[in-house]
C-alpha cells in the first residue's frame, strides 16, 4: 500500500485562486473568440457569464480528486486500518472527507443553478449579478471548508510516513536496540537501511525482500522493546502492529557482545514468543564470540549464527504457511 502519492491537499484560499483565474482566463478567451462575430449586448453578456460560471467547475473536479485520493478506511487491509486508528482520528478523517465531497456537490449545484439564470437573464446587467452571486456563493462554500482542508492536508502527511508494506509472508526481525537487526536484514535482503555503531532512533520501519526469482519474504526490521503501548515512540508503534497484523513468523535477534543483560534479552525474548508466531533465533556477532562462549550458547539455545542459514529457515517458514493455509 503506497500513501506517498496522495497529492498534496490546497487550501481554501488557493483553491479559489485557481478557481478564479480559470474563471478569468476562459473571459477572456471567450470576449476574443466573440470579437469577430458579435451579436447583441445581451446575448454577448449572457454567454459570458455562463462560461465564467461553467469555469468554475474546476473546483468540482479537484474537490472529488481530492476525496478519491485518499483511501477508504474500511477497505484497507488490517495493519492499515491499526495504524490509521493509532495515528489519526478515523472519524475526524471520514468527516473531513465528506466535507470536501459535500463541498463538491454544493458547488456543482451552485454553478448549475446560476448558469441557468445567468442564461435567462433579461439585462446585461442581470446576467453580471448572476455570476457574481454566484462566486460568492462559492467561495463561502470552499472557505467553510478551510478547516477541514488543513487537517486534510495533516492527516495526508501522516498517511506518508507510513511503512509501504505488501501483503504476504511476512518476518518481522525483534531484538534489543544495536544488536544487528538491521545489519541482518540487509544480510538477508540487499536492502540498505541505516546501521549505526550506536543504539539510534530509527525514523521509519526498514522493509526487505528475500527473493528467489520473485520477493519470497518481507522482512521487517521492527524496533522497540515491546514495553506498555502507549510509551512507544512512533516507529514503536508501527513496528508492534506490524508484528502483530502482519508477521507470519518472527526472527529474534540475540546478541551476546552487548551490555544488555541476557536476562532482559530474554525477557524480550519473551515478549514476542507471546504473540504466539514462531520464532526463529539468530545469534549475531558470532565472529566476535570466543569460541567457547559460542559453543556454550548454541548448546543452550536453538539459535542460527548465519545469515543464510536464516534465509533458509525461513523459505521453510513461508512454506510451512502455504502448506497450513491451503
Ligand atoms: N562484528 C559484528 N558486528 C555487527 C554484526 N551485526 C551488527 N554489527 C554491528 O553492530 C552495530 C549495530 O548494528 P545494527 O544493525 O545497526 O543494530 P540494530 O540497532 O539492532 O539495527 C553496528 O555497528 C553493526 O556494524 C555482526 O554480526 N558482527
Ligand atoms: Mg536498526
């Protein structure tokens, strides 16, 4: 699912602008197309004015490919709709929608209501009162909508930092912070997210794909330590609904060179077992592990020290699911 090419939302006062200039461009157009051939005053003005009144049906077309840009909440697939509900008002949103839809309407009816008396009017001046009332009408109408179209605009932004995830078989890799998720998902995939020698904030989830021919797996680097909801930071947030809306399957990532104390790995360790997916364990930095204290951990715990050991259990994994599924 791609949010990033929700087109940015105008606001009221340049939506009237655009509004207002195709209003003036098409005036003119029309007074040189009607230099040549020329009838009577009336006629002339009501023309005028139903073609400045008919142009603003721009405001129409952007308001609705406004509301069509952004999705439809219900018809998201489940991790969406959880981050939708996490980071936006889903009901605030929805009326803000309906209010540029609404918005829409009223103006169409608007317009065909004055292109209709402007095309009737009995003096020049008439069919000029027509139209202006007409823009007046108008542009209350988007100004009303002001509000609505600046938290259109927030919640387009929100909507962008969201992860770009496919639907299918998902890992998610969990792990203390620096303990070399990241560095394992590129091992994994190719992909390159940002790997620092120190423990960072990531800002966004990090995707990859193991492909064999065709993307077989994504992989998601998920940070946090799966402590009470609500103290997460956002990218937290987003990587827990991951693992719980999307991982099929979990990789742990294990790391016995790190200041974190095994007994807090473990507790973590913990944690995602909860979610009740299994769990593959990955010891990273085995090549800097002595090799008895190697030794002495894979003989405790069930754990892969390389990559393309991983790979492999994984494609089992992804197999495992199909097998299941159908
Ligand atoms: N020697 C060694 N260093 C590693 C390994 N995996 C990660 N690192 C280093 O550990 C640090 C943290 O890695 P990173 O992947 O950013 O950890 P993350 O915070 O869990 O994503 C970086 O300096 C990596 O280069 C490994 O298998 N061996
Ligand atoms: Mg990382």
């Amino acid at each position: 699912m791609n949010f990033q090419d929700i087109p940015p939302v105008d606001n009221d006062k340049h939506l009237l602008d655009v509004a207002f200039g195709a209003g003036r461009e098409k005036a003119q157009k029309v007074r040189l197309k009607r230099q040549k051939k020329r009838s009577a005053p009336l006629t002339e003005a009501r023309l005028l004015e139903v073609e400045r009144i008919r142009a603003l049906s721009i405001l129409e077309k952007r308001l609705m490919k406004l509301t069509e840009s952004f999705p439809h909440v219900s018809q998201l697939p489940p991790f969406y709709q959880a981050l939708m509900r996490c980071f936006l008002d889903v009901q605030e949103f929805k009326k803000t929608l309906g209010a540029a839809a609404w918005c829409a309407r009223r103006i169409a009816a608007f317009r065909q209501q004055y292109e209709r008396k402007a095309r009737g009017a009995r003096s020049v001046q008439e069919a000029r009162t027509h139209r202006t009332e007409c823009y007046g009408r108008i542009s209350s109408a988007v100004k009303q909508i002001g509000p609505e179209l600046i938290a259109l605009e927030r919640s387009r932004r929100v909507l962008r930092s969201f992860p770009d995830v496919q639907e299918m078989f998902t890992a998610c890799i969990a792990g203390f912070p620096n303990v070399g998720k990241s560095t394992l998902l590129a091992k994994l995939s190719g992909a390159r997210p940002k790997i620092a020698a120190y423990a960072f904030t990531t800002t966004t989830l990090n995707l990859g794909y193991i492909t064999d021919g065709y993307p077989q797996v994504q992989l998601i680097d998920t940070p946090g330590t799966l402590n009470r909801f609500e103290k997460m930071n956002d990218v937290e947030k987003q990587a827990h609904l991951a693992m719980e809306h999307l991982a099929q399957c979990m990789v742990f990532v294990l790391d016995l060179t790190e200041p974190y104390p095994l007994t807090q790995q473990m507790e973590l360790l913990e944690r995602v077992r909860a979610l009740g997916k299994p769990v593959l364990l990955y010891l990273s930095k085995a090549d800097l592990l002595q090799p008895a204290v190697l030794q002495a951990a894979l003989s405790r715990h069930a754990c892969l020290t390389s990559a393309d050991e991983l790979r492999r259990a994984l494609l089992e994994q992804r197999k495992l699911f199909k097998a299941n599924a159908a």
